[in-house]
C-alpha cells in the first residue's frame, strides 16, 4: 500500500500541468527524478526512472523548480 501511495504521489508532481516549449532553465529531470525520491522515502525503479524522466521534460521549468526545492512531501505535492 505504501509503495503504491508512494509512486502515485511522485508521480503527480511530474504529470499535471502543461508542456513546456523550447528549452529552459529548471533543473535537470534526471536530478530531479533522484530529489522526489528522496522527499518521498522512496528508491525509483530502474523500470520507471526513464518514464518519470520524459513526463518531467514536459513540464515547465517554474514547476521542475518548486519541486526541487521541496524538503517534504506537502511541499512537493503544492508545486503547480
């Protein structure tokens, strides 16, 4: 149950909003993909880590930026 809760909630942040043009400034998605998981306690599968990294180019930099200054798993879910 908490696995499943876990990788829901990281994946959240990576799939709402928009899809962002051209390139930008926000952080790298590979870095990341490694921060959520760590905010959430949780260890990416390798099986998963490449598709959270493709939903998490298309979202905007202003998002991958408030995600990856989050410290806690309210913070992260918050960033829109």
């Amino acid at each position: 149950m908490f696995r499943t809760l876990a990788l829901f909630a990281l994946s959240l942040p990576l799939t709402l909003g928009t899809v962002a043009c051209g390139s930008d400034d926000g952080p790298s998605c590979a870095k990341l993909v490694d921060h959520i998981g760590k905010v959430m306690g949780v260890d990416i599968p390798a099986d998963q880590r490449g598709p959270a990294i493709a939903k998490c180019e298309k979202e905007p930099a202003s998002k991958r930026t408030c995600a990856m200054k989050a410290t806690t798993p309210e913070q992260l879910m918050a960033c829109k």
